[in-house]
C-alpha cells in the first residue's frame, strides 16, 4: 500500500472501523487490513471493497488514523489494473 502512503501494519485489529449497517460487506474492514498484510488476493474481488456503503463509512474509521478510504480506493484501483474486475466492481465471471 505505498502508493496511498499509508502503513498497514499499524492496524492493530482494533474492530473500530466495523460497518455494522454495511450489509453488502463480505470482510470486515480489519480482516481486509488484515488479509492485505497476508498478501490474500481474495479481497480484489470481496463485496466489501466494491461497496460504496463500506467505502463511505471507511472515511475516518480508523482509531489509528489510516486511511482506509484510500486504501479502498487503491485495492480497487489494483484489481482493474490486473483484469480480475471490470471498473464497475463486477467480477469477470459475473459479466
């Protein structure tokens, strides 16, 4: 995640940034930082990282202060780039 600047160790698992109201959210926001730092590419095509819900609901969530609506908008911008979504966040399989 260095292109949003942002250092995803520092997540410690805290649960702050959990959407309760985000019903379309697959992975809670600190699994997904959890499973970037496993290098888990199942998150590129997860619910919760095309939801527009969990991204507003990411702007400020982080008791640590990342950015977690970048970092959203990175992993989304990183599964365009390698073909396993189409910019609409639909999977190639379900076009």
């Amino acid at each position: 995640m260095t292109n949003t600047g942002q250092d995803v160790q520092r997540c410690r698992g805290c649960q702050m940034c959990y959407c309760e109201s985000c019903p379309d959210q697959d992975i809670p926001l600190d699994s997904l930082i959890q499973l970037i730092l496993m290098n888990d590419e199942e998150i590129l095509t997860s619910r919760t990282l095309w939801s527009d819900t969990v991204l507003q609901s990411a702007h400020n969530a982080c008791a640590r202060e990342l950015d977690l609506e970048a970092i959203l908008l990175a992993l989304r911008e990183e599964a365009i780039r390698r073909g396993l979504v189409r910019p609409d966040g639909r999977t190639l399989d379900r076009v």
